[in-house]
C-alpha cells in the first residue's frame, strides 16, 4: 500500500519527527521514574492500589479510548457517516454494564486478576488455566489493533510506503510496550495513561474547535457538507449506509451491538484497573469519572468523522489508508493549515504523537493485564501450585510480556488493512463470549460449578474465535487476514449473535450436566466479599 505524501510536507520533517520523538522520551522517562517506585507484587500488579478514584478514572479513560476510538471510530465515520457513529454510542453504553454489574463486587473479590474471583469457590488450577488463557487470547486480539492503528499513523507521519515499512514500525510499537511493562509496571503503565488520557481529550478538543470554527459553530452546516462530499448525499447521514443494505449487514449491527455493549464487563485490562484502587468506593468514583470522560470524548467523534469526511474527503482519506485510520490526523493537518503549512506540521505532529501515545498507553495494559495473568494463575497458581515467591512471579510476568508482545507483533503484520475499530469490536466480542458470561454466574448464581466455568470459557473461545477465522475477517475479501483465500462460511463479520449466548448457554448447561456441587459455604463468603471486600486483600 502506497501511503499519499499531501500529508508530509518535506521541509517540515524534522519539526514532525522531533515532535513526535519528544513525546516518546518524555513517557519513556515516566516509566523509569515509575520503576523505581515498584518494589513488589502488589506494586508491579495493581499500582500498590494507590490511585485515587479520580486518577484511576482518567487511567480508565486512558486505557479504554484505544486506537479504535481516535484513529479507527473517525475513519468509519468520515466513510460511513451516521453507520460509524453507532461504535461512539456502543463504546459508551458497554460502561454502564461494569459499573452496575461488575467493578464494584471484582475489585472486592479479587487481588490481582480476574481469575482470583472466578476460581475462589471452585477447584483453582483448571479454572485459573482457563481464564489465562482466555485473558490472554483477548488481550492478543486487542494488542493486534492497537499495532495496526500505530502503523498506520507513523507509516503517515513519516511519509514512507509498502508493507515492509509498515511490518518495521508494528516490531517498533511492540518494542516499546514490553519496555513500558517490563520496566514500569503497574504503576508506569498508569501514569501513562493519565497523562495520555489528558493529551487525547486536549487535542481532541482542539481539533473539535477548529472543525467547528470552520463551519462558524454551525454543526448542521458541517454534516450537510459531509454528506454533499461524501457523494452519498442524505444517506451519509442516516442508517444503513454499512448495515443496511441488506438481511446479513442488518445482522451483523446487532451482533456488533451486543458486542460493544457486553464486551466492556469482559475486557481483563479493564478489569484489572480496579484493583489499583484503595476501596469500592474509590472503585465505582473512578468508573463514574471514566462515564463522564469517555462521554465527552465520545461526542467530539461527532466533529472528527463527519469534519474529515468534509474537510479532507473520502477519497483522499482512502488514499491514505483504505480502512480510514488516517482520518483524524489528516483532519489535524488541514484545520492547522493544510499540506504544507508550518500550523498543518505541528498540529499533524501533535495529534499523531498523542494517537501514538494512546495506542502506546493500551498496549502497555494489555501486555501487562495478560503477563499478570500468565504469571499469578498460571505460573505461581498452576505451574507451581502456588509455590512461587513474589519476586518470581514478577519475573515471570516480565518474560511473559516479552513472549506475549511477540506473537502480537507477527499477528499484526497480517491485518495492517483492517479498521481498528472492527478489529476491537472483535476482542470486545471474544470478551463477552468467554469472560462475562463466567464472571456474572461466579458472583450471582449460587449454583454455578467448575464444569459450568470451564465450559463457559472454553465453549465461549472456540465459538467466538472460529466464527472469527471463518468470516469474511478470516478470508475471502481483499481486507481479509489472508486475502488470497477463501474459506470463510460465516457471513458476520462480528460473532457477538452467536457466540454471547452460546457462551452463557455452554457454562449454564455444563454446571446443570454436571455432578460437581458447588460449596454453599463459600458462595456465602465470596457474597460477602463481593459486598465489603473483607477478606479479599
């Protein structure tokens, strides 16, 4: 793929690219400081739960407004109009989920990570194996557009082209993340995604102002313009123009619908924030502040999608990459002052640094949601029956993220022509599928069992992540992971439909098959912790 230059004007390279590098170093050297803070497990996992609510929500926040949100959300508006929006709305209203069901019961049940809960009433080794697993292949999906996203952007900053360019930046991403876990932690990782949180919401709202300044505050203005270059006329702005046109696409809204609503409550580096926090309370303070934060974001998409599909133009934008990743950065550029200008450089510098900085600040979570797993259920849980001293078990996570960072980046190089923000959708989806239907039945169903846990997982990973391999995501379109091939027989392109119920439906059916008996006593327990935490830490 041939990347346009109209973005990079040559005489002001070095201002890009030295703008772009100061930005690096400087939360390169957040870490470092943050290393030196870390001197245990509960450091390195959960911060030593010394967040504040408000400093966890802007954490949230961080972690939560990926590459899909600034990079993937704005392109699928800016070439699909009212159909992108629907992402902002579902991103949005997945958190109302977490806060009425989840945040509050998992932080006071758990230490570490989620599958402290899930295996507290039932036998430890082979759920904790299972919910490994599970957070690890997540995390992996998620990881995968996170690096597509920083691709696009530096491949765009730096005004290269062809795939080999690409493949050299996602190994440099990668990079970067493993050193942002192995060296700072827990704590690292969230004041990184403070201080991103901060920037993403400052430039968004820079980028906002100069978008509506351009149309004299006048947001009807801006759409009717969208909509007249988009060459779609009134149909840019109302439904179906994606999911539309027909019974499957009208499908595949609902699935991506349940996903993005259900998948939040499943996420594993969502769900280890709230153990970084000292109480519940400071628990549900943090997810109120993320609802606001995230909301307000949320609503700015509005002048990014719609402002670029006016502004810079589909075509253009398509020029630059096909799936629209681009579009933010190119609508940077052009309210600063168009190709060329010194305003368009710094401006272009500026939103693609802090893109990058949110694409490094998500990765940096969910290497260290999945190291955390693999190294305190699987390593210090499993491996060695719980055996293992602290100090292994953050040397472990530290190898871990290395290996886990790894197959993330050989994954990426393979689905550089997807959106982001599909690509999310499908981690949401995997999330639901296997992690919340096993979560909710832990907390809330006295019954629940092993067997019911293990095949809720499980069932959940296989149904959702084959429907993955054989959709049209799998194969058979030239944006497909292989797409010289085509095997696909699935015709979603999201198996939320499919695979969250069968999820819920699998750990159901496997705890009432099942001759195990769950322990009375200790639903009782894990009730009461859920409710005060008492006990849990």
């Amino acid at each position: 793929m041939t990347f346009a230059a109209t973005s990079n004007a040559g005489d002001h390279r070095a201002l890009i690219i030295s703008l772009f590098l100061a930005f690096v170093f400087a939360t390169l050297a957040v870490t470092v400081w943050a290393s030196r803070q870390t001197k245990d497990a509960t450091d390195f996992y959960a911060g030593g739960r010394s967040f504040s609510g408000f400093q966890n929500g802007l954490a949230i926040s961080g972690d939560y407004m990926s590459a899909a949100s600034f990079l993937g959300i704005a392109g699928l508006i800016a070439l699909s109009g009212y159909d992108g929006f629907l992402y902002s709305i579902g991103f949005l209203v997945a958190w109302l989920v977490a806060l009425l069901l989840v945040a509050e019961p998992l932080r006071n049940s758990g230490r570490f990570t989620m599958a402290d809960v899930l295996a507290f009433r039932m036998r430890q080794r082979p759920v904790r194996t299972a919910a490994g697993i599970s957070t690890i292949v997540v995390s992996i999906v998620y990881l995968i557009a996170q690096m597509v996203g920083a691709a696009s952007l530096v491949v765009l900053l730096l005004d290269v082209s062809g795939d080999g360019a690409k493949r050299w930046v996602i190994a440099l991403v990668g990079a970067l993340m493993i050193l942002y876990v192995t060296v700072g932690g827990m704590k690292g990782t969230t004041w990184v995604q403070i201080i991103k949180a901060v920037l993403l919401i400052l430039g968004t709202l820079l980028v906002t102002i100069l978008v509506l300044f351009k149309f004299d505050w006048n947001i009807s203005s801006m759409l009717g313009s969208a909509a007249d270059a988009s060459g779609q006329g009134q149909k840019f702005l109302e439904p179906g123009l994606k999911y539309g046109k027909d019974a499957t696409t009208q499908l595949d809204f609902i699935s991506l619908g349940i996903a993005l609503v259900l998948g939040t409550a499943g996420l594993p580096h969502i769900l280890v924030r709230f153990y970084t926090v000292p109480t519940a309370r400071a628990a549900r303070t943090s997810v109120l502040w993320a609802i606001g934060i995230i909301g307000g974001f949320y609503l700015m998409t509005i002048a990014l999608g719609f402002g670029a599909a006016a502004l810079v133009g589909s075509d253009e934008i398509k020029k630059s990459s096909a799936s629209g990743n681009t579009a933010a950065p190119l609508l940077a550029e052009e309210v600063g002052g168009g190709a060329g200008s010194t305003g368009g450089a710094i401006l272009l510098a500026v939103i693609s640094a802090v893109a990058f900085a949110t694409i490094l600040a998500v990765v940096a979570g969910l290497t260290l949601a999945s190291s955390s797993s693999f190294a305190h259920d699987l390593y210090a849980n499993v491996i060695r029956k719980g055996k293992a001293t602290e100090k292994e078990e953050v040397a472990a996570a530290r190898l871990s993220a290395v290996a886990i960072g790894g197959v993330a980046i050989v994954l990426s190089m393979f689905a550089d022509k997807l959106n982001t923000a599909a690509l999310v959708a499908l981690a949401f989806a995997v999330a639901a599928s296997a992690n919340l239907p096993t979560i909710l039945y832990s907390l809330f169903w006295k019954r629940f069992n092993t067997t019911g846990a293990l095949c809720s997982i499980y069932g959940g990973l296989v149904v959702s992540v084959g429907l993955v391999v054989f959709s049209p995501v799998g194969s058979g379109r030239p944006t497909s992971l292989v797409p010289g091939s085509d095997f696909h027989w699935f015709p979603l392109e999201n198996p939320g439909i499919i695979s969250i119920p069968a999820g819920f439906l699998l750990g159901w059916l496997g705890t009432m098959l099942s001759r195990d008996r769950a322990s009375e006593q200790k639903y009782a327990e894990l009730e009461v912790r859920s409710l005060t935490g008492v006990g849990a830490h």
